[in-house]
C-alpha cells in the first residue's frame, strides 16, 4: 500500500495531479485554503493509492512525496 504526503502550504491548485491520477482518488480541497491563499490538493482515499508516482511526476512544485 502506497502513501502519499503533501506540502500543502506550497500547493497552488492547479489541479495537474488529479487529472493525472488513474485511480481518482485526488481532488482540490474545496473547504481549505493554505498559507498563500490557494485551495490545496488531496487524496481522499489513501487506501486506494496504487503508488504510480503520477501525481507526482506531473506536480510543477514537488509538493508530492509518494511512498510504497
């Protein structure tokens, strides 16, 4: 089973991980916002994370840290 971890106060929203996400398991945080203002990304089932590194190969800011 695979973990993720991000550093949402650097995420800007830009949605890229979730549109690469194969699982669909990643959405942007409608009820949050981070130390910049923007609406973070997070995974709403960690339990259904393959670990394919998708998420984070397509973040722009490495503010994803995916484990196996």
């Amino acid at each position: 089973m695979a973990k993720l971890t991000f550093k949402t106060d650097n995420c800007k929203g830009c949605g890229l991980c979730v549109d690469a996400c194969p699982k669909g398991i990643l959405q942007i945080a409608t009820d949050k916002i981070n130390k910049k203002g923007h609406h973070p990304a997070e995974c709403t089932d960690m339990d259904a994370c393959i670990g394919c590194a998708s998420c984070y190969m397509m973040c722009p800011d490495c503010i994803i840290k995916v484990e196996r």
